[in-house]
C-alpha cells in the first residue's frame, strides 16, 4: 500500500494497473476522487482499491472484489467474489488453475 498516495500508476506490457488507497479519505472525501474512480475503471485497464469501503457508492456496479482477512502473523484469508457471470467465471476458472497447480 502506497502510504499517503492516492493513486499510483503501474505499467505492464499488457495494459495499465491503477491503484488507489482509499484510507486517507475515509467516508467523507471520497467524492473528491469521484471522477477519478470512474475514468480509471474502465475496460483495458485493472483498477485496485484498497479500503473500497470508504468509497462503495462510487465503485463500477459490475466488478470483482477481493477481501483479504488477517487469520495470525504468517496467514490470511483471501475470499473472492464477482458482481456478475463474466466475473464469477473469471474466479471459477482462477481457483480450479491454482488448485490444479498446487496439486501437482
């Protein structure tokens, strides 16, 4: 997580990652970024949020999210879940790869 950045740009060769940290605006100045938000979340693109919950109102109706949960020091928990089929089928498809891979 950035500390005190809003957003931070990353490029990859196959298209642009936006990442924004939501922390400092808590509720209140999430509107402030609105236009943001919503230029940045767009096809070709991956957009993250972290603490999206400062900013639901604002987040594209269709989208996957990923809620990390803190189980002790070395462990989390990692639970996935997609607003419609294009997403659950991306999640689906996903977690059956990595199970194939960590079982061989």
């Amino acid at each position: 997580s950035p500390s005190f950045v809003i957003l931070n740009e990353y490029k990859t060769n196959f298209f642009p990652v936006y990442h924004f940290d939501l922390y400092r605006l808590e509720f209140g100045g999430i509107g402030s970024i609105k236009d943001e938000l919503s230029e940045y979340s767009k096809e070709n693109m991956l957009t993250l949020v972290e603490w999206a919950n400062f900013g639901l109102d604002e987040l594209p109706l269709e989208r996957m999210e990923l809620k990390i949960g803190y189980i002790e020091d070395e462990k989390r928990n990692f639970e996935f879940s997609g607003s419609n089929d294009y997403y659950k089928k991306i999640i689906e498809k996903t977690a059956k790869e990595f199970y194939e891979h960590i079982n061989n």
